[in-house]
C-alpha cells in the first residue's frame, strides 16, 4: 500500500471574479523512501494541493481522496489533523523567515513541537532531541545555537532549522514546498544534500514543490508536471527529462538556457499561463501550444504512453512515441505553411 | 552578440570604467553612547571595464555587492571612493542636476515587476515619464513615442491607459524594459531581470533582450545569481564575493576554466536539469554561510570556506592577474588556482580549523 495515494482531487475557492478552480481532479501516490516532485510554474495548483491534503486552505471546496496509510485526511475533523500534522507529516515551506516565529528562540521552536505531540516528554529530554536534530541538519555548536533567535540565524541555517523541525518526530512523509526557492544556489547545495541525507537514514518519503527542473533533475524519483490545476504528465524522472510525451513538459524543458551547450536563442512558451476563473476550453495548454488542432477543443484525458503503465500523459497526441513524432513533424510543418513565421518575442 | 557589436567592440572602445570603486554602509550603533563606527564593506574596490555593444555578466551570491555596484555605477549611492568614468568623462562626484543628462544615457531595469511599478498609475503615463522629467516630448508627440517603444518590447500599444495590475508579471517586466529603454539609452543596468519570472516567461524577457540589443547596439550589465542565464546573456561575467571580483573574463572561459575555487563551487552548486549529469557529477559543497561584511576576513576573502586555503591565503590578499598561462582577458584572484580537471572535491585545506572561524559558528560539518 502507498504510503499516500491522492485520487481526483479537486479544490476551488469563490472569489469575487467567479470559481477559482485552483486543482481539478490530481491524483499521485508516494512510498516510503521515495521523492515525488511536482513541478510547474505559478498557478499551477502545485501548493494549494498539497496544503489542501494537510487541511491548510481554509475556505476552500475539496473534493476527492487523500488516503495516508489507508485513513482519508480530507474528511478527518481537526483534531484528528493536528495529530498527524507535524507527527506523521513535516512540512517545509518556501520562506524559513515567515515560517519561524521571531520572538521565539529556535530551540524553543522545536521543544514546543515535540511536547505538543508527545506529552510524556521531559522538557530536558526535548531539548537534547533539539540539539540532536540541529547537529543532524549541520547546524554547528547547536548546544549554543539552539538558544538563539531566528533572526541570529542565515537564511540557510533557518531553513535547516526548518527540516529539523519538520524531521523532529521522524514523520514518515516530508512536503517540502519550494524549499530552497528563496536561498543561493551554494547554500541550496547544502539543503538538498541535508533532505537527501536525512532520507536515506530515516526513509522518509518526499514530495519535493518546485519549479527549478534543476532541483527535479537532483532529487526526484517520479515527477508530476502540473499546469492550471492539472497533471499534464506525470512518469519516473528519466522518463520526463528524456522521454517526456506532452508538450507543455517539452516546452519547460526547451525554454531553459541550455546548460552547457549553446543555442543562440532561447525558446519559450509563448503567451501567458491561463485565469483559473475563465479557463480555456479544451485542453488548459491549448492557447500556447504549437502543436494544437482541432481535437485539442475537447479536453484530453490522461492516458498510458508507449505501453509504459508509470507514464500518462494528457495530450491527443499519439500515445506512441513514433506515431506522436511524426504527427509533431507534421503539425509543425502546417504551421509553416499556413503562416509566414511571426516573429515572436 | 550582434554583429555590428562585434565591430565595434574593440579594445579602445570602453563605455564605462570603474576604478578601484568603493562604497562603505555605515552601521548603525547598538547603544547611544558607543562610538561604534562600523562599516559593511558592500563594495571593497572593484575594478571593472564595460565595452561598448557586449555585456557584462555580474554573479554572487546574496550580499556580495553585486547590486550595490551596479547601484554606485548608476549614481543612485553615493560613492566612498574610487571613480566611475562613463565614455571618458568622470561621474563620480557630479550632483544629481549634473548627472541629470547621463542618465539620458544609462537606465536601470530592476528585479520585482510588482514593486517597481506604481500600481496607481497608468502604463503610459509611467513609460512616459523619461520623457516628461527630461522634456523631451509632451502631449500627442509623448504618447506616439510611448506606444512606438510599447510595440517595441511587444506590448500592445493600445493597452496604454492600462493599470499594472491587468497585466502579469512577463508583461509587466516588459513595461519595466520599455521604461528603460524610452530613451534609446546606451548602457542598461538589469539587476536581476527575470529572477521573479517563471521558466517559459524567462525566456521571453531574455530574446526580448537578446533582440534589442542587436537592434539598437545596447550594452548591458546584467545581474543574476542563475548562472546558466548569465551564461547565456553574457560576453563577460564578473564573479563577485563579498564586495570583490573574484574571476573576470570571457564567458566561456570562466565557465569552462574556472580558476577560483569559489567560482568551482558556485558553477558545481547550480543544479543540473539533466539526471544523467545530475548524478555523475562530483559537487562541492562549500561549509557555512558568507561571512559578515562588516569584518570581512583578512587575506582572501574566501579562505574561511575555501576547500584549498593555506597560510598564504590568510596573509594576503591575492591579486587579479591572469592565472596558470590564461590570456590576459581572464583574471582570477587566487593564489592557488584551480587546473583544468582538479577535482576540488578532493581537496583539504591546509590551515587550522582555528583559522577559519573568522564569523562564530562558520564551520560546519556538511
């Protein structure tokens, strides 16, 4: 059994302008010890699903299963939330500032966290555990360290600070929502190789938020491509980066400053990502995809590519690589013939 | 990157100068009575020439002065000492009503499309301002040439009675780029251009500027900590620590010959978006975080985190010549250099663990 199996979630919020729908219909599983990265850009729906599994999007209408080894957390009332938040799952957010609370010292921060959960815990005991778990997380002099404030800390050793709190009392899942956005890419090296660290050692399973395909490349194991609240496609990490069927995975990928190879110009996506409110209809891609045509209008069911049960993809491409090559080739080349190339910037 | 640049980007032809520039922050005393005069280094002597038509990559990490120099080059601090020269003339003194006509000259495009717009007024009043406070253009003549430099950047001309917030973050960097441009300036400051955008969006903003700069011979100076962006954009990067110049040269020459051990580290920490590469290669992990500005360590700068640091380092300060047989368009500032295929991973560095705990708590075991 996965250690957490997300069927068909669907969130959306009343705003003034109309229904926001922020997820439609995501399904994922994660198992133990292993990296789920969910990419996409901003709107994608790749944060609100995951705060909306932990019950943190107030106001929101859910639908759907989140199954956490078998008991469904979006119908579980608050407090049976609150004894899995933090205990069974950590979570990690993207500004380690915000997420500590500055009046506070660290250690405090952690000490609160465990006796929260464990009330048979000796205060002496949980800070010993505090400065354990700074030690694990590279934190030095953590005896000294603890007693500090966040603001005494560099954004790096917050955020460290951060995955020592979420890893405190050994959770089984960690959500780690963009979790070294906000960091230089040297101090980024550090985290990722903390997270990878404390993974191995505890067997923690990971989903990893991002939209750095740079960090995907690193850490995942299976990969979700998300776009307008959607699973574009979703396949095992070489599979997307190598063997990736949708062209909204292709056109991330096409529009990133080759890394060590040059091209003379970049090609991005053209157009904007869609409104949540009015989106379009058909396929959410369609608008900016270079490939559509006429089938596009109804919207694409995820469905098995090249026989492969792990890899789905949402597209009226041909699910077989060569037939889907080809057809490119040829929607391609209409394009040609039908207008002279604008020159889009 | 055009070929008209190539032309004229001789040797001679030098838009901008900056020499030994400094600029100290002067930090603010805990108590009344202390004189305390402490200083944060943001700049601590930069040296640095923009030639005509190219552009000039500035990387580093968070507070290693990169956006303070590009800040005292466009005179928006005031300069402790050294000295910016702007196609030979000096402006490192001139008053703001001096400087007024330079900045004809020299633009800026900053970082946060969201911050650096009034949201209470429209897009062509605010492209229209560079015309206005220089009194250039008013009145039918103003908006005519908001909208040419609109449709220029490719915005659409008739969205000028438009609010900042009907437009989203990719277009809202081009009104940012259009502002910039009004003027037909020659040399623009990028201070992180596209570091808010998302990826797809990114890459519009970077051809935007690939194209104008072959269009109208710009020459930029574009900050990012994105290596592969700057690795893109660039003729020449500057890798900056804590208020220096590091490495300087030819892009591909810094990338593929880097010879500071800092430059190793950061191009070893940007993370790959191709898991073959992802997992072969061998990262250096620096340990700690940026030391303190206000007491920036002596010698080299980097010794505390340097994984090749020995006694030497400690003492002094190395200076930026071409290193281990480069031309004399690459600098680095080491005195051990890196050779082409050292594996930095390997290396252990020869001085006591005392000496290289300049800021409490740097030294870590990760």
């Amino acid at each position: 059994m996965a250690l957490l199996e997300v069927t068909d979630l669907t969130v959306s919020f009343s705003t003034p302008d109309g229904t926001l729908n922020a997820v439609r219909g995501l399904s994922f599983t994660v198992d133990e010890g292993q990296t789920l990265g969910i990419v996409g850009e901003s709107g994608s729906g790749k944060s609100v699903s995951t705060q909306t599994i932990m019950g943190l999007t107030r106001g929101a209408r859910v639908g759907g299963q989140a199954l956490f080894e078998g008991h469904d957390l979006l119908t579980m009332n608050t407090h049976q939330l609150q004894a899995i938040r933090g205990a069974q799952v950590g979570m990690i957010f993207q500004d380690p500032l915000s997420s500590l609370h500055p009046y506070y010292r660290v250690g405090w921060q952690i000490i609160e966290m465990i006796r929260s959960h464990d009330k048979s815990t000796s205060k002496a005991q949980a800070k010993a555990r505090a400065i354990e778990l700074l030690r694990l997380v590279g934190i030095p002099q953590p005896d000294r360290r603890v007693s500090d404030f966040p603001h005494q800390f560099s954004g790096g050793m917050r955020q460290r600070a951060m995955i020592a709190m979420a890893m405190a009392l050994n959770p089984k899942l960690l959500i780690a929502d963009e979790p070294t956005t906000a960091l230089d890419v040297t101090v980024q090296a550090q985290v990722l190789q903390v997270m990878k660290r404390l993974q191995q050692e505890f067997g923690t399973a990971i989903i990893m938020i991002t939209h750095d395909l740079g960090v995907i490349a690193d850490v995942a194991d299976d990969v979700v491509v998300m776009y307008a609240g959607k699973a574009m496609e979703h396949a095992d990490r070489n599979t997307i980066f190598y063997k990736h069927h949708n062209p909204y995975t292709e056109g991330l990928l096409l529009s990133l400053p080759a890394y060590g190879g040059e091209r003379e110009r970049l090609l991005p996506i053209a157009g904007q990502p869609p409104s949540l409110i009015t989106l379009p209809q058909g396929c959410p891609f369609r608008p900016r995809c270079p490939y559509a045509f006429d089938k596009c209008m109804e919207e694409p069911p995820l469905v098995e590519i090249a026989g492969d049960p792990e890899h789905v993809s949402a597209c009226w491409l041909p699910p077989d690589m060569k037939k889907r090559e080809k057809m490119r080739q040829q929607l391609l080349d209409r394009d040609k013939a039908a207008t002279a190339p604008a020159a889009a910037r | 990157m055009s070929i008209n640049a190539d032309a004229s980007k001789s040797d001679g032809d030098v838009l901008l100068r900056v020499d030994n520039l400094v600029k100290h922050f002067p930090v603010q005393s805990t108590s009344l009575f202390s004189r305390n005069k402490d200083v944060v280094h943001a700049v601590d002597g930069v040296s640095l020439e923009v030639r005509r038509g190219e552009t000039l990559g500035l990387v580093g990490e968070t507070g290693c002065g990169k956006s303070t120099l590009a800040r005292c080059i466009m005179r928006l601090h005031d300069i402790t000492s050294g000295r910016v020269e702007f196609e030979g003339r000096d402006i490192t003194r001139l008053s703001t009503g001096q400087m007024r006509p330079f900045r004809r000259d020299m633009q800026m495009i900053f970082q946060d499309p969201y911050g650096s717009l009034n949201p209470r007024r429209r897009v062509g009043s605010i492209i229209g301002d560079p015309f206005s406070i220089h009194g250039l253009a008013d009145g039918k003549e103003r908006k005519r040439r908001v909208q040419e430099v609109m449709e220029l950047v490719g915005l659409n001309p008739e969205h000028f009675n438009r609010f900042p917030a009907e437009f989203s973050g990719g277009q809202r960097q081009r009104i940012g780029v259009a502002r910039a441009l009004a003027l037909r300036p020659k040399l623009i400051v990028c201070d992180e251009p596209v570091s808010a955008l998302d990826v797809s969006i990114q890459a519009q903003i970077i051809n935007l500027l690939a194209d104008l700069q072959d269009e109208l011979g710009l020459t930029y100076i574009f900050i990012a900590h994105d290596l592969s962006v700057v690795r893109h954009v660039s003729d020449r990067v500057a890798v900056m620590y804590l208020g220096k110049v590091g490495e300087l040269g030819e892009v591909e020459g810094v990338y593929q010959h880097a010879r500071h051990p800092y430059t190793n580290a950061l191009l070893s920490a940007v993370p790959v978006p191709d898991p073959a590469t992802a997992s072969d290669r061998h990262q250096i992990i620096l340990v700690g975080d940026v030391p303190s500005p206000i007491a920036p360590p002596s010698g080299c700068r980097f010794h505390p985190r340097c994984p090749k640091a020995r006694d030497t380092c400690v003492r002094e300060e190395p200076d930026l010549v071409p290193r281990l047989g480069d031309p004399p368009t690459h600098v680095a500032a080491c005195h051990f250099p890196v050779a082409d295929g050292e594996d930095l991973a390997d290396s252990k560095p020869e001085i006591g663990a005392d000496k290289r705990i300049v800021e409490e708590g740097l030294v870590g075991n990760v």
